[in-house]
C-alpha cells in the first residue's frame, strides 16, 4: 500500500508527481508530464487512498453541518449518474411531520438524482394529488438506498405499482415496469437472438438494460409468473452478475450498474392466494422470494389518507369523500365476514367518485364502478349499504 511510483523524468520515488514537479521540476506542469508519459501513474496507491478518506471526511462534515433545508453533501457522479442527498420531506411535500422525520426528530436524508443522460423518458410522471402512506415510503426508500431487493403485496388497487412510480418521479430515478403472466418466458426477460432481413441479431431485454444502464426493474404481477421462469432473477437479487449464455460476447456477462435496484409486486406473498380473488396468481417457490430482503405487504389506507386521494384525484368535495370511504369500510368488512364474496379497491372508489359527478348520483357511480362485477346476492348486499350511506 505504502510503494511510492518512479518519475519518469529523473527516476525518484514519490508519491505524488503534482508536488514533486512543483519542488524538482517547476518548468514540467502536469499537462506536460501526463502528454509526455501517457501510461505513468500520477499518484501512489497509497497517497489514492488517503486522498479519498479526506474526500469522504470532508462530505460527511459538510452533511453533518449543512442546514435541512439545502442539499446536504456535495453532488456524487457514479457511472454516469449525478445524485444528491436531500431531506425526505421536501422531495415528496411531506412538511415536517413527526411521521417524517427519524427517531431523533431529524429530517430523514435520501438519494435523488440530479442528472444522467439517455433514459430520462423512463423517469414516471409525479402525480400531485398522490398520497403518501409515510410508513410505507420509508419502507421502499430503505430498499432503494440500500440496494435491497423490495417485494409489495396485497389487493388489487391499493397502491402497489403507483408508490414505487410516485417515489422513482420524485426522486427522479429511471424505472423499467415489466409484467408478468403465465406465459412470460426467460428470454422475455434476458433477451433474445431475432432474425431480420436474412441475419440474426441479439435483442437485450429489458433486465439486462436495467442492469447495465443503472434503471431500476419494476417486476410487476410478480406471482403470476412460472416459478421455474423467475428463478433466472435469483442471481440478480443477490447482487450478482446476469449471464446470458446465447447472448453475444458484449452482453453475456451483465454487471449491475451502481444505480441498478430490483423492486416487485404481487397479490400474493408467494405462498398463494388465499382469497380466492386472483386466479392467476401462483404458489411461489420459497427459495426465490427468500431473496427479496423486504416483504412488505400494502393493506386499505386509513380513512383520512384514503379521503384526501379521492378528494384530489376525484376532485370532490371532502363530505362526498368521507361517505365513499364509509361505503368501501362497510364493502371490505362484509368480504372479511364472508358475507360478500369480492372486495372494493381504492381505485374502484376514484372511478365511482369519477362517474357519480357526472350523473349526479354516488350510488350510479359505485353500480357502474364496483357493484356490476358481483354476483346477484353480492350486488343486492352492497347496494344496501350504498343506500345506506348515500340514501
């Protein structure tokens, strides 16, 4: 570690060739002497390493002594990305809830990008009237800034694939979303050799670009895919190269950029669906979904959180809100009794919100919205409760 490196002009041993021009060689900058000696190294491997411990002591002082308010550490480039670190709750308007802050009452200090070149089309649009469930957000932010592999589950239309948008538009993060059915194939997502006007060529998929480029992968409808087919990420969530055996020499070993994360969702935890509500949900193999390092399964909202969605993205009234999310409480306590056979989504909601300000009637809107999907008993039990709360 302590090897000093020769000059090439005179042959003693230094560690920096900066300071030993500017002391036996002043007439040589370092212009001159890289130009002149293009493959000698400037500095020693030892002198590298101190140079980057006073670096880093440097930024944490500068985060440490920063006010929460501005950036808190100097821009970092990492393969082409330029990322800032910045307080939680003014990247996603939190203001300065208790909830937002950490356990010291400190702003919570995460990782945005600042800039990066060629993807900026993949960064999701941010939607202002979303909502953030703040538990759940620091949930996915900590898989993102530790690059762990994060699993959401839970019913259809309570947020899954919305949150991990809102939170890659806000922190302006490149994402990839990929569905899955039963009829997803490995080479749907590695890539895959393609014929075209008499020659073959191969096609990256949109794995293999994640990895490489630093997007993150949105593996969505996750258990709805075969088994044996998911088992090709298996390596990827444990941080490990993607190798692609018939892809040619430039994509056969796909390395995980820096800025590459593995996020995914599901209706299910692996173990199948117990509700009898998705069908094409299957049971997992236990060895894949061990590998994701956070399993976080996404439940109804509170009535307050679930009323200031449908107000902003219904755009109604707070009154007409509050009745709707009495109306879903009653829906989903019914299908937890057993006594409705299907349950109401908060995206079911938004629609019914949606349509009854165009025909004047809540209970019109949640028919059209929710209720036609029953079964005729189903239908009869939840129109009651539209009648009730609605009149």
């Amino acid at each position: 570690m302590s090897e000093k490196i020769t000059c090439q002009i005179c042959g003693e041993q230094v560690h920096v060739i900066q300071i030993h021009l500017k002391e036996k060689h002043p007439e040589v900058s370092v212009k001159d002497y890289r130009e002149q000696y293009p493959d000698a190294p400037l500095v020693s491997e030892f002198a590298a390493t101190k140079l980057r411990a006073a670096q880093e002591a440097k930024n944490k002082t500068a985060e440490e002594s920063a006010p929460a308010s501005v950036v808190t550490a100097a821009s970092v480039v990492t393969g082409g990305f330029r990322s800032e670190r910045r307080p939680m709750h003014e990247v996603f308007g939190l203001g300065k809830v208790k909830a937002a802050m950490n356990g010291k009452g400190d702003p919570v200090i995460i990782t945005t990008i600042a800039a990066f070149e060629g993807f900026e089309d993949f960064v999701p649009d941010a939607d202002s009237n979303y909502v953030f469930n703040i538990d759940l957000l620091k949930r996915c932010l900590l898989g993102l800034e530790l690059s762990i592999p994060t699993y959401l589950w839970g019913h259809a239309g309570t947020g899954k694939s919305t949150m991990w948008e809102q939170v890659h538009a806000r922190t302006k993060r490149p994402m990839l979303r990929v569905q899955h059915t039963i009829n997803t194939e490995e080479a749907h997502i590695v890539g895959q050799i393609l014929a075209k006007e008499g020659s073959t060529y191969f096609e990256p998929g949109p794995l293999s670009v994640a990895m490489r480029y630093g997007l993150t992968y949105l593996a969505d409808e996750y258990d709805r895919a075969l088994p044996g087919v998911l088992s090709v990420y298996q390596p990827v969530l444990e941080g490990k190269p993607l190798v692609i055996k018939e892809a040619p020499p430039e994509w056969r070993i796909v390395r995980p950029h820096p800025n590459f994360r593995f996020v995914a969702t599901g209706n299910s935890n692996g173990a199948g669906d117990e509700t009898g509500l998705y069908q094409s949900t299957i049971l997992g193999d236990a060895s894949n979904f061990e590998r994701f390092g956070i399993v976080e399964e996404v439940r109804y909202m509170p009535k307050s959180q679930e009323s200031l969605i449908l107000q902003g993205q219904a755009e109604i009234a707070k009154e007409d809100a509050e009745k709707l999310v009495d109306f879903a409480a009653e829906v989903r306590k019914a299908y937890e009794g057993q006594r409705v056979s299907n349950t109401i989504s908060p995206r079911a909601l938004i629609n019914a919100a949606r349509l009854a300000i165009r025909l004047g009637s809540f209970r019109d809107g949640i028919q059209l919205a929710f209720t036609n999907r029953l079964t005729r008993v189903d239908q009869a039990v939840v129109d009651g409760f539209a009648q009730r709360v609605f009149g």
